[in-house]
C-alpha cells in the first residue's frame, strides 16, 4: 500500500501548483492537504478532525515554513521531538532564502530545504522530481512504517 503525502501549505496559489506539479508526476499516492501547522500536527497525532482517520505514516511531509497558528519550524521540531513521527521525512518547501531559516531547519532535523522556484516550469519540476525522490526512491528504515496513536498535546 502506498503512504500518502502531507502538503503543509497554507497560500492557494501555491497549493494549486504543488498539487498540479504532483498530478503531472503521475504519483499514485494520496496527497493530504493540511492548510496551517496545527491542521499538520491534528493529523500527525489523530486529533481533531483528523481524529477517525485510518492509522499509518506518511511517504514524505512537504512543509511550508510561514504558516498560521503554528509554523513550520514549530511543526518540525513536534515531528523531530516525537519516536513514533520522527523518521518521517520532512522537506521545507518555502520561499524563504533566509539564512537563518535554513540553518534552523538542518538544525531541527529537516531531510531537505527547497526554495520554491519562481517560473511555472521550473515549480512543476521541481516539486514532481521531489514528489517522484521521497514518495518512489526513498527507502525509510524498516521500523519507520509502523505507526501508533499518540497523546494528545498541550
């Protein structure tokens, strides 16, 4: 069975594209769209309206870094601080070319840091090369697969 994909992205023009860019990949796996980090985070911890949802982790977590209520930084040190999430590759697909949050990010644990490209074409290739890398390629470690309900947070 094929993990599913977590769009971490809260900007509708991005969001169109990245799905677009994920579609021309031709990717069977599901795409999970969280629009703020802690609609990210009730999903990861199957909480909220998230709460139902069937057990299991993710292929890959494509994780916006400036979001609403919580963000990117806040949602990956979560997914780093916790043993049932943490091998759950995590990239920061941001526009962001700061400095400091790229740093942050290597140092919280992120798998890798990509700056959304400007141009269209470029976007689309970008995204689908790292949809195709993290959802095909990849292979994760063999305990990475199992998942279990976790507490809620505070």
């Amino acid at each position: 069975m094929l993990k599913p994909i977590l769009l971490v992205e809260d900007n509708p023009n991005d969001l169109e594209l990245t799905l677009v860019a994920l579609d021309k990949s031709q990717l069977a796996n599901e795409v999970i769209v969280a629009r703020d980090g802690q609609e990210a985070i009730d999903y990861l911890i199957c909480e909220g309206e998230w709460k139902d949802r069937a057990p299991g982790n993710l292929a890959v977590i494509l994780l916006d870094l400036k979001l609403p209520k919580v963000d990117g930084l806040e949602v990956l040190g979560i997914i780093r601080g916790n043993a049932a999430l943490k091998s759950i590759p995590v990239v920061m697909l941001t526009s962001s070319r700061e400095e400091q949050d790229l740093v942050r990010s290597y140092e919280l644990g992120v798998n890798a840091y990509v700056v959304k490209p400007v141009e269209f074409g470029e976007f689309v290739e970008a995204i689908s090369d790292l949809g195709v890398f993290w959802a095909v390629l990849n292979e994760p470690p063999s305990g990475s697969t199992r998942f279990r309900r976790l507490p809620p947070t505070q």
